[in-house]
C-alpha cells in the first residue's frame, strides 16, 4: 500500500481483483474489492454508473486493477482506477478459463469478511489466476487454487494430502498432475470430509 498524504486524507493505493458490484444509487455503485493490503473491502465509486466517468471500465466485475482508496467516516472512497497488466484479459477470453477464475472470486467473496489483510492469500489467488491460461488441466488447476485458498484460511489441515500441495506457490502442469494422483482425498479434503 502506498500512502500518501492528501490534505486531511490519506490515499491508499493497491492492486485488487473486483469481486463484486452493486448499485448504491443514481450515480453511485459499491465495488467489493479483494487487495493484497487490505483485504477485502467494500468501497463506494462516486459517478460511474453516469456515462461520462473514466472509472466505470476499471471497476467491473471480476476486472483486476490499481486503485486508489480514502478511508471516509463510514465508507471506503474509490479516488482512482486503472488498468494493470494481468492475466485476467487472455482469461476472459477462454469461457472455461473465466468460469474457474469466477468460481475463484466467488469464493473470496463468501470466506471472506472485514477488512483483514491477507497477504499471502492474495498471492495466492493472483499466481493461480496468472497460471490458468496456461493451465493444461482446468480441473486439476482449480482443485489446486482452492485447496491453497482453503489452507490459507484455516479450513482445511495439514493432513499429507493437503500439506504436499498447499505448502508451495509453485503453480505447474507437474504439480497439477500430482494432486490429480491423489484427487479423491483432495476433494475429499476441499468439501470438508
């Protein structure tokens, strides 16, 4: 997060994925946004449900991006919105690709509450979705982000089957193929049994 002293506000800056919009008035619209420093927050967009805002095109839904927050009194403010370079546009042009990459944020959204910070957990996310272009498997590989997901929040445990494939970052076809060896009881592990 960078901060910067703006007047009476601080801005905080970070990469984020959009994980959630809904409108909040006229003009208005709620972006939940899922930050590496942050965590997930709920932030308000002044103006972009108008046509004539620069920010509506950063601040889609399941868009990655850089944005720049002021903490109001009640309320996280979007002050800013821009593009960065991800993985997400070569995504969403492989429908089965931008399905998993859905079902990721989708549960982001339903584990996740407050503002806590969860660095290594967005890291994560961010190397797994880098990794699903390119991913030979899609099964394998959204097994895989989400046993990471899951162990990193706590609910799932150490057990071997788990432990081999959550205690690493690495993200390839060979790492794919393992946890697909022991596919039962990593789903088995995912689905809580």
């Amino acid at each position: 997060v960078v901060f910067a002293k703006n007047m009476a506000h601080h801005i905080y800056q970070s990469e984020g994925f959009v994980v959630a919009h809904n409108p909040r008035s006229e003009a208005d619209r709620s972006i939940l946004i899922f930050t590496r420093e942050l965590g997930m927050i709920r932030a308000v967009a002044t103006g972009v449900r108008l046509g004539k805002s620069k920010l509506a095109g950063h601040l889609q839904e399941y868009s990655y991006g850089k944005f720049a927050f002021v903490k109001g009194r009640d309320v996280w403010r979007i002050t800013d919105a821009s593009a960065a370079i991800h993985a997400t546009s070569a995504i969403k042009a492989k429908r089965l690709h931008y399905e998993v990459y859905v079902r990721t944020l989708s549960v982001l959204k339903r584990l996740l509450s407050g503002e806590e910070p969860h660095p290594d957990l967005f890291d994560i996310v961010k190397n797994g979705v880098e990794y699903l272009p390119h991913a030979a498997d899609l099964l394998g590989t959204e097994c895989l982000i989400m046993i990471r997901i899951l162990h990193a929040l706590g609910y799932v445990g150490d057990e071997a089957s788990v432990q081999r494939f959550a205690g690493t970052e690495e993200f390839s076809d060979e790492m794919v193929t393992e946890l697909l060896k022991d596919r039962a009881n990593v789903i088995k592990a995912i689905n809580g049994g």
